[in-house]
C-alpha cells in the first residue's frame, strides 16, 4: 500500500471563498480521489489560516472578537467545500491548541539551534500579503495584488536564518527538475536563489498584533503568521513522532497559486530543512483565474465568478469540469459565466448527456430496458474494448503531472469516438432487421459497458454525475479502477431513462 498526501493552501478565512480558491481546492480534491480510486492511501488536507493582521483587521472591522470571528469564518469554508464537492480528510485550523504547540515546539527548537535571532526590523510591510516587501517588488508605490500601498515599519523582530539555506536550496532545485512544476516557477526560483534572499522576519510585536501564537521564551511577541500557516501542513499529521507523519509526509505534494510561490519555496523549504524535515515530494503551482477584464478575478474588483451560485446555476460537476477544463493549470486564463455554459452545453450535455441518453433510450426501446448479452465482437468493439483498457493508465500518468483537463479530455476523446460508433452502427436500422439480433446486442452491450468504464474514469471530477450515471446503467456506484472489460454493467440488469446534464440558456443565469 502506497500513502499519498495532498494539500490545498491554507485559506486566510477574512470572507468565504471565491473562485481562485475553488480552483487550487478543486485540484487537489480531484487529484485526491484519482489516487485514492487507484488504490493508494490517500489524505487530503485543507484548512484555515486564522492568525494575523489581515484577520485581525476584518474582526475588527465586522465588530466582532478574532476568535469568534475565525470560527464564524472557518465554518463557511466548511460548509463550501462541502457545497463543491471538495472532500477533505482533515481540516487544519491554525487556532487549534494542538497546531500551536507544534508551531511553540519548532520555535524553540530552532531557537536552541541559534536559527533565531532578535533584531531590530526597518522596512515596507504589506498588510495584505502579511510581509515586509522590498522596494523591487512594488509597481507605482504597491505590490500588484494589493489595494493599498505598503506601509514603512520599525520594530523589533526576531529573525530566522533563511539566507543560511540559500545554498541548500538552489542545489535542491537544481538537482530536482521536478520539484516545483511547471518547470517556468522552478526557474523563477532558481534565479531569485542566485542573490541573497536575507533572513526571515517571523515575529511580531504584541503592542501592535496580540492575534497569533506567543514566541515561547518572549511574552512580548506573537509568531509571524506564515511561520505559524506553513507548518500547518504537518502539525495535523502529529509531527514530529506520530507514525501517521512518518507515512504521510513523504509523498506530500502541495498544491497552491502562483502568488504564494516564494513562501511554499524560500521559507517553507528553508524551515523545513531547518528542522530537519524531508522537502515537499512537489509543488504544484497554478496560474491566476482572470474575470472577464482580465484582471485576477477578486472580491474587490467585483469581476469573479461566485462558486456557490455557479456551483447552484450550473451544477457543482460542471463546475468542477470547467475548472479544469478552461483553464491550463500553471497558466492564468478566464473563466465566466458564459465560459461555464458553454462546457456545460457542449461537452456534457451534447456529447456525454446525449450519449448516455441515447443509449440508455435505446436500450429501453429495443430490449424493454434489460442489458442485453454481447455476442460477437467486431473489430469496431476490439478498438473501443481496447482503448477503455487503456485509459484508466493514461489518466492516471496525467494526474500525476497535474494535467487534470488534459487527463478529462482523453476521456471525452473517447466519449466523441463513442458517439460516432452509435452514427455508424445505427442500431435503429438494426433493430429492423431480424437477422440483425445478435449485432444489435453487442453494439448495446458495448455502449453501456463503455459508459460505465466512462463513469469510473471521470468520477473523480464529477462524483455526483457518474454515480448518477452508475445508477442509470443499473450498475453498482462503488468506484472501481482497471475493472476489466465485462465486469462492468451486467446482463439482464435494468437500466432506467434520465438526463444527466439538462442544458441552460444564457436567459437562466443568475
Ligand atoms: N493563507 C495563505 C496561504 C497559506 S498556505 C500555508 C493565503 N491564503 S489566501 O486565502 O489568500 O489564498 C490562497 C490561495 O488562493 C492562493 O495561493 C491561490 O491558490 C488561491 N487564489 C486566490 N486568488 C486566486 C485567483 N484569482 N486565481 C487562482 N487562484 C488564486 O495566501
């Protein structure tokens, strides 16, 4: 048995989510259930990242204590993921006692190890990315992603050696082509680690933040959110001497945004190898969701696409497919409404919806509903048997690589060329012809074993269609992988009529 360990970014719950986070969640949730369906022990992590000034703010702001602001906002991301079909094993939240002794342990411990030092800080702090930022990074007087400019801070702050694993790191990265993908973030990386990066600011005063958990041997300072965010990722695992860490973490692959490169590189991968900790197996990076402008889709801007009213227009599995077929993952792209509809219509309901729909139509018409004995294969039947065994090895090898849409677009592939076996096969005229029995049953037979190989191969995007689409074919709705041509739909079993993906028109959207 293989254990698999996947992570979504650990959301800063000041609002619920919007589509961006849907769409890192969204991934990791569908690459989760392929490894699982494929037999691996697999845990999905996601969670809240409570602590800091960008939360401490929005509490104060909505009137309400950190603490219960936190709480209110955990659950909404709770009750999202559910709502999105995201599926997580465990839900970290950086205010559980157990997070924060882990978070005390690895500040003492670095701190023994003369990791840790106190200084004296000067420089521009970005409230809303939560870090001091230097003057390189600021376009007209701002970071890009932020509404407002930096502000110049002093302060006493303690530091972390990050600049004294520069080099560890720009070796690590050098020798591990695969580390961080695609490979574009990974060469990013790579030059940013040819100058010094400095070390790293991990504390903040409690005069000015109390939100956050105490340096352990300083009473007068809270740890830095990042530093307390990013060992999230192990603390739910019961590091350092659970064995469910000495199972899990080597395999971990954290998947994120392609704004929160430099902490998952520079300061996760330095504490990490500071503390002794294995690096990440990978980093999956995406690109930016854009609005219609082409601006990144945010809150303010007021250009996104809500989930949850998507997910309600369209239906979660269409959404869940769009994310992954619109949008290259590693590259920014657009998704709108109009984009959702249009993937809806076209791939589901034309081409998957009408398939089965036919099929299944057919079934009822020509045998009174029962799945009919196939009887002699053509060579039409060896292509399609022989590419439904291959599939299930050709997805797989994609989601490894995080190449979600090219891995359904295979499947879809295949769906098309089932389409066209029902144009050439005509089971109509078929049905005419007495002496054409037995060919109708095969052609039949092959069209609903071939659907439910299909329900297998895209249960993992769209969970609540293909269990749908299981019970139409009078299947089971366990999930298999690799069933052998056969062993899928049975003869003699009842089918049942249904429209798995009723289209919309634009007029409908909400
Ligand atoms: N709390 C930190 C992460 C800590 S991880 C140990 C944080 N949270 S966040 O809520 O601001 O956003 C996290 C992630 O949301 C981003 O990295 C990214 O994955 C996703 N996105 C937010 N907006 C996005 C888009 N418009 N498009 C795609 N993803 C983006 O940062």
């Amino acid at each position: 048995m293989t254990y698999r360990y996947i992570t979504t970014p650990i959301y800063y719950v000041n609002d619920r989510p919007h589509l961006g986070h849907a769409y890192a969640s969204v991934h990791a949730d569908i690459m989760a259930r392929y490894l699982r369906a494929a037999g691996h022990q697999t845990m999905l992590l996601t969670g809240a990242d409570e602590h800091g000034e960008k939360i401490a703010k929005a509490a104060m702001l909505a009137n309400e204590a950190p603490r219960a602001f936190a709480d209110r906002h955990a659950q909404t991301f709770v009750e999202a993921w559910g709502r999105l079909s995201v599926e997580p094993d465990k839900f970290v939240r950086t205010t559980a006692p157990e997070h924060a002794k882990v978070v005390s342990e690895c500040l003492s411990r670095l701190f023994e190890a003369g990791e840790i030092y106190l200084a004296d800080y000067e420089g521009l702090y970005s409230v809303g990315q939560e870090r001091f930022v230097t003057e390189k990074e600021l376009v007209d007087g701002k970071l890009p992603e932020d509404k407002e400019p930096p502000v110049p801070r002093r302060e006493p702050n303690y530091f972390f050696r990050m600049e004294a694993h520069r080099d560890w790191m720009r070796l690590l990265l050098r020798d591990s082509p695969n580390l961080i993908q695609p490979v574009q973030y990974r060469n990013e990386i790579l030059k940013l680690l040819e100058e010094p990066i400095g070390d790293l600011s991990i504390s903040r005063p409690v005069n000015r933040l109390e939100w956050g958990i105490p340096i352990p041997w300083d009473a007068e300072h809270v740890t830095y959110v990042w530093f307390d965010a990013l060992l999230s990722y192990v603390s739910p695992l019961g590091y350092p001497d659970q064995p469910t860490f000495s199972d899990y973490w080597p395999s971990v692959r954290h998947v994120i945004g392609k704004d929160i490169l430099r902490t998952h590189t520079l300061f996760w991968l330095s504490m990490t190898h500071a503390l002794g900790i294995a690096p990440y197996q990978r980093l999956h990076v995406s690109g930016h969701l854009l609005g219609s402008d082409g601006r990144k889709m945010s809150k303010s801007l007021g250009n996104g696409v809500d989930p949850l009213e998507a997910a309600d227009t369209y239906g979660v599995d269409a959404l869940r497919y769009t994310l992954i077929r619109e949008v290259s993952f590693g590259f920014d792209g657009i998704i709108s409404n109009a984009v959702i509809e249009q993937r809806l219509n076209r791939d589901l309901a034309d081409d998957l919806g009408n398939l089965a729909a036919r099929t299944l139509a057919m079934t009822k018409r020509y045998r009174n509903g029962f799945v009919p004995p196939p009887k002699i294969y053509d060579a039409v039947e060896e292509a399609i048997i022989s590419r439904a065994g291959e599939l299930p090895s050709i997805v797989l090898t994609l989601v490894e690589e995080m190449k979600l849409g090219r891995a359904a677009e295979q499947v879809m592939d295949f769906v098309k060329h089932l389409n066209g076996y029902v144009a050439s096969g005509a089971p109509w005229a078929l049905a005419k012809d007495p002496d054409a029995s037995d060919r109708l049953d095969t052609v039949l037979y092959t069209l609903l074993e071939a659907l439910y190989s299909v329900s297998n191969l895209l249960h993992p995007v769209m969970p609540g269609k293909m269990n749908e689409l299981k019970v139409l074919l009078g299947a089971s709705v366990n999930p298999y992988w690799n069933l052998p041509w056969g062993h899928g739909v049975k003869p003699g079993s009842y089918v049942k009529e249904g429209i798995l993906f009723p289209k919309r028109l634009s007029g409908d959207v909400v």
